[in-house]
C-alpha cells in the first residue's frame, strides 16, 4: 500500500466519495481498512455481493475508486481504532499497518458531527437548518476539494432512540444534509433518518436515491430465511422468541430500552411479513461489555406440525457485527452511486436484500429480494437513465433534484453555519 495519504490525482476513472456518518466506528473503520485491503489484492472479497459474477458487468465505482470521509463525534484517530479491533480479532493481524495511509487519509477527512442530547453549545439560534447547512456544507467541500463524481452518504452511527415529538433526531439532521448537498442516501441503521414526517416532502423532491433501513447482516437474516420456510412448508408457528448477546458501543446503544425498541422493531416486522402474523415472543437485548465486537443470537421457535405434533427449532448465530457489516455498507455505496449516475431517483426498494425495514415496496424473503436485486444489477447494466451523465454540477454538487424547493431542502451558499459543532454518539460500536 502507499506510504504516504492518497490525493486527488488525474485519472480516467471517476472516483466517488463515501460519506460516513459515523465515520471513526467500528463498522465504518472495518470497512474503509477492508475497501484499501480488497482493492490492494491483500485479502479476498468475501461477503461482497457487488464482487460476484451477477455484479460484473453493471458499471459500479472499483473499490479503487471509493475515497472515504465523514462525520464523528468521537476525536479518536482511524489507524488507532483499527489496531483496537485488529488487538480484538476483528481486523487481521498486521492490516492496520497495511493500510495505514489510507486510515490517516480518511481520518483527515472526518468532520465534527451533532448535535449531543442536551447539546446547547450551537447556542439558541443553532436551527436544525443550520445544522443541515453545516453539514452539507462539509460533503459538498469533500466532493469539490477531491474532485469526485459523485458521493453517497451512509449512515453507520449507534442506534439512537426514535424521537419522542416532532423534532428532527441527529439522524434525520444528517439524512437532510445528504439531500441538500444532492447526495445519495442509505440508512445502515434503524435510527430514524429519512423515516420522518418533516422531511416527507424532502424525499420526494431532492432527486436523489436513497435506501434503508437497519443493515440485515445476522439474526434477522436467518428469520428471513426461516420465515418463509415455515409459511412455505405449512408450518404453524406459535412462538418466536429471540435474545441478543453483545458488547461494544452497540451493546451499550441499545441498553437504553428506546433504542431496543427502535432495533427490535425491524426484526418484528421480518416475521410479521414472512408469516403474515406476528407469532407470540420477543427479542431481548442484552449489553456484555467483555463480547467487544462479537455477537450471539440465540432463537427459540415453536411450531406445530402434522396432526398438532408440538416441535421446536433453536438457532445460535456467533459472529461479528462489524465484520458481517462493512462489505454490505460497500455493497451499498457502490450499489447508490451507480444508481445516481444512471439517473435513478427515489426510494431504492430493490435493495431491500440488505435491509430489516427497507423503503418501497417488495418482498419480505430473502429469496425473492435476493432475485429483485438481480434485477435491479439489470437495471444498472441496461440504464435507468442517461449513461453519460455523472450527476457532478458545475458547483460541486452531485445529483439532479429540486432539493431548494421544501422547508429543510433549500439549498443555501457553500457556507458552513457558525459555531462549533458536536455528534449524536455517532461511532458507539457496531455502527
């Protein structure tokens, strides 16, 4: 790898900037050290989607391509994060040092994020507007400074409890900011984002791409497996109980019972969608500070068979989150940015492959998403749009819609607001 941070040099190739929200977590780290490791021939593809033979020939940005940067509320340097989750086994052994100038590269691109619960630093008149202004101000400033063709925003941030009234959550701050600097958007969280009332109209009118939400990369993926199989196979389920065992900055997101709530709420509608109801049990969230990066699901299924013959089905899943997580956060940059260039809009309900809650309309089993996203690689290799266009605007701003025409979509000068800015708890742990 090089020696030295990577800057802007000519190309033929179009690069694409991948924004962060949660730019200094685990599940953010694993994935930019991961992107330098994969592109540098230093370690396999594995758990990529977008790097199958399917994927081949649709046109997505070479993970070559992809410059990272983001928002953080943590002041923790990259490199020194990932020889945290390399010490925990997460990264291998060695990687931090590999891909240490693409670590230090990203790093200097990561931006003060916010606002903290309580934060009143921003001062009275610090609107939720000027917290959008700021930061589209900053993606659009990493767009221009590195002369990309376009970026994606992805939120990888903890899981923040659902908001209470009708003000916007940090999520939704930011998911405003990705439309107003023209962006594409994917919520790799269930945090609320895009899922709030106030910027309904946002959505709908920025003319950019977006997807979520909730990353399906563990228990969830196996119930949306099971699930079908028992609906397919006349299985009569009674019950479905589950209990989450994990550490990190997730674990201790999701001890507050708001944000379980808010994770939960995904994995119920999983089974709710494949069954058609929702059986009996629930999924219990417990924080184990000595797990680290590591999970286990355990699942417990009771079902009736022939003639009322009472049986059950236990699952333990053991893995790590932040693993199984980054390739599809890659997956889905790339998957966005070629959906932007061609000249695709709105909610990507064909991507609801990767997704607990995804937007639009589409099937629950993972079966038939996997098909619809076949069909949307289709799309991307046939043109959803003109193949010419890259989206990038003669200001730096990437994408086509009439961000300026709602209340959060107007789009004011490159000028970042005043006053300094604080995060959500944006690194946690998995997120």
């Amino acid at each position: 790898m090089s020696a030295e941070p990577s800057r802007p040099t000519p190309s033929t190739t179009p690069r694409f900037g991948v924004w962060l929200i949660g730019a200094r977590g685990s599940v953010a780290t694993t994935a930019i050290a991961g992107c330098a490791a994969v592109a540098g021939g230093l370690h396999p593809p594995t758990g990529m989607i977008t790097e199958t033979p399917d994927f081949a020939s649709c046109g997505l940005p070479p993970l070559s391509s992809l410059v990272f940067g983001g928002h953080d509320t943590v002041d923790c340097p990259l490199p020194k994060r990932a020889e945290h989750l390399a010490a925990g086994g997460v990264l291998p052994h060695g990687l931090p040092s590999a891909v240490h100038a693409e670590l230090v590269a990203a790093d200097h691109e990561i931006r003060p994020g916010g606002p903290l619960p309580g934060d009143t630093d921003g001062g009275p008149d610090r609107t939720d507007d000027a917290w959008i202004d700021a930061f589209a101000a900053d993606i659009r400033d990493f767009v221009r400074r590195q002369d990309l063709a376009g970026a994606v925003v992805v939120n990888v941030a903890s899981t923040e409890p659902a908001p209470a009234d009708g003000s916007l959550p940090p999520s939704s701050l930011y998911a405003a900011a990705a439309l107003r600097a023209g962006c594409a958007y994917v919520n790799f969280t269930p945090s609320t984002g895009l899922h709030h009332p106030a910027l309904t109209a946002l959505a709908a009118s920025a003319g950019v791409p977006y997807a979520g939400r909730d990353g399906k990369t563990g228990q969830t993926l196996l119930r949306s497996v099971l699930g079908p199989m028992f609906a397919q196979r006349a299985l009569a389920v009674r019950a479905w109980s589950g209990t989450n065992l994990l550490g990190g900055g997730d674990g201790a997101a999701l001890a507050d019972p708001a944000a379980a709530a808010a994770k939960n709420a995904g994995k119920e509608r999983v089974l709710t969608d494949t069954l058609g109801a929702a059986p009996e049990g629930e999924v219990h969230i417990d924080d184990v500070p000595a797990l680290g990066d590591w999970k286990t699901a355990w699942d417990h299924i009771a079902f009736d068979g022939f003639l009322g013959a009472r049986m059950v089905l236990q699952t333990t899943w053991q893995g790590c989150d932040s693993a199984l997580a980054a390739p599809l956060v890659l997956d889905l940059a790339r998957l966005a940015a070629r959906a932007q260039q061609r000249g695709l809009t709105g909610p990507l309900a064909e991507l609801g492959f990767y997704f607990k809650d995804p937007v639009g309309d589409g099937p629950a089993s993972l079966g038939e998403q996997y098909a619809e996203l076949k069909r949307f690689a289709g799309r991307l290799r046939d043109g959803g749009g003109d193949p010419g266009d890259t989206g990038v605007r003669a200001d730096g701003r990437t994408g086509g819609g009439a961000a300026g025409s709602e209340a959060y979509g107007t789009a004011p000068g490159d000028r970042a607001a005043d006053g300094p800015r604080h995060g959500a708890g944006d690194s946690g742990g998995r997120r």
